[in-house]
C-alpha cells in the first residue's frame, strides 16, 4: 500500500473556517450574516482576499514540501461557487486543481470538499455519504487513482462540534464514525481518512477507528502539538487515518504569513478572517495538516 504515496506529492487537509461567498442567496443565519449587508459585512472583495490567502499558502506549502499537494480535503466552503473562485480566479488557476463538492443538510450551510489535481490524479467515482436522523455535514467519498498507480479511497469529514455539551455531542460524533465506518467497510482498496473530528485522538468516539487504521495523529498530540489554538494551548481536532501499511506521515504547517501572536497567553496563533467582529483578513483557527510520504 505504501506504493500510494510514492506516487502522489501529499495529501492536505484544512478547515478554512466559514469560507462563504459574498451573496445573501440561501435562508440560513450564517449565510446571512456573511454578506454585504450582514453583521460581518462580508463583501466581494473580502471574499477574494480569502481566496487568494487561501491560495498563497498552499503555493507556499509547496514550495517548501516538494510540490503542489495532489489532493486537498475542505471543510466550512459554502458551495461549488467558493470552490470555483479559490482555484479558478487565483494564483492557482494554473494548477490543474478540480472539484469535488457536494450540498450538505448542514443548518449553517457549510460542506466538505475535496481537490485533486487531474495532471496526476484521475477521478473514478465520488458521493455523499448521509448520516442518518442528523443535520450535519456529509462525508464525502471520492475514489482516485494516481496516474498509472493503484485507486485509494478518500474520506473527507467534518464531524458534529462539541456544541450543546459534551455527551450529547460525543454521542453525535460516535454516530457519524458508525457511518464512516460502515461506508469504509464497502471499499477493499487502501483508504485515507481526513477531517475536522472537533475533538482529540484520545476521545473514546474514535477507539474503533484508531484500532482498525492508523490514527497519524495520535504520537503528535502526546507531543503537544495541535491544529487549534484554545487559551494558550494546542489541541490536534484535524486528523489523518490510514489504512495499515500505508507509508506516511502527516504534520500541522504553521504558514509564516497566516499566523499571529497571542497577546494574552504568548506565542503565535492561526490568522482567522475575523477576531470577533473585527476583520483581520485571515484564513482560519485551524492549521492546514499534510500527509507526506
């Protein structure tokens, strides 16, 4: 299985944190508030800024990982037309990056997503895995093959927060790795999982996960490493999960440009796009996580 990476530069996965489009076009209260005439005056040319800080950090990403990654996992995008603009109207429109995207029952309006670089990557098939009785994100399943190399199964995640209280919401998530693993259990090919699991690799939601694959995250956080910052302390919510014997190793990426000092508790935090209701023209909370050969 090790032969996967071989072939492929890296895989990326980053929550890009209410990456929404600058139009008021749905009925939610988030889409709402991200718009001109919203509590967060979401305009277009915010919108492009995003964009194109998006793009800046994975250019500088590779160039210092070797190369583009072949295959970048999102979460928070509103839409197809955010995806479109972030690779289509920016510096990365040159880099062969193509779409896959599903609308999600989300309340807030926001999916997961995943690019691929189709100079290196062919699509063999994608959809939207539903989780049941739940208004959450779907998992999105998109299987690739690398030119003249193997198909793998990719599974893209945002899993339920920890809104409403831990053991309910640890319930929501336990419910959602039942449905990841049910549709893993339909693929026979290597598999890598990656997402927003909105909590660490110690949690119990993810024991079955963390026997069946390898849960890369894991020796990283007993490091004190992290992919968000919460009052001065790293915690490592966005993971990889490989099948085993797949040769990999992943790393959160502190993107000089899209970092900040925390002024209460020292050291240097992600840039969002917004501290509160102050624009600060950044990115996200969350580093970006690669998975490298």
């Amino acid at each position: 299985m090790g032969i996967f990476l071989f072939l492929l530069q890296s895989v990326m996965f980053w929550n890009v944190e209410n990456f929404f489009d600058y139009r008021n076009d749905s009925t939610s209260v988030s889409d709402r508030e991200f718009s001109s005439l919203g509590e967060r005056h979401w305009t277009k040319k915010r919108f492009y800024t995003k964009c194109n800080a998006f793009a800046k950090a994975v250019l500088w990403i590779a160039s210092t990982e070797g190369g583009l990654p072949d295959v970048i996992g999102l979460a928070e995008v509103e839409n197809a037309f955010v995806l479109r603009r972030a690779v289509g109207a920016t510096a990365l429109r040159k880099a062969g990056y193509k779409i896959v995207h599903y609308d999600s029952p989300d309340p807030r309006g926001i999916d997961v997503a995943l690019l691929y670089r189709a100079p290196a990557v062919d699509l063999v098939s994608s959809k939207a895995i539903h989780i049941d009785s739940m208004r959450t994100r779907d998992i999105l399943h998109a299987r690739l093959r690398a030119r003249d190399g193997p198909e793998t199964d990719f599974f893209v995640c945002h899993l339920p927060s920890k809104y409403g209280g831990e053991t309910e919401s640890l319930r929501k998530r336990g419910r959602a790795v039942n449905r990841l693993l049910a549709a893993v259990d339909s693929v026979t090919g290597p598999v890598v999982i990656m997402g927003d699991f909105n909590d660490t690799p110690e949690s119990p939601a993810f024991e079955e996960l963390s026997r069946r694959f390898q849960a890369l995250a894991k020796p990283l956080a007993a490091k004190g490493l992290g992919t968000i910052r919460f009052d001065g302390k790293w915690d490592f919510i966005d993971h990889f999960y490989v099948s085993p014997g797949l040769e990999a190793e992943m790393k959160p990426v502190q993107v000089p440009f899209l970092m900040t000092p925390d002024r209460t508790h020292g050291g240097l935090k992600p840039l969002r796009t917004y501290s509160g209701p102050r624009y600060t023209a950044g990115v996200s909370d969350h580093l970006p996580i690669i998975l490298i050969k």
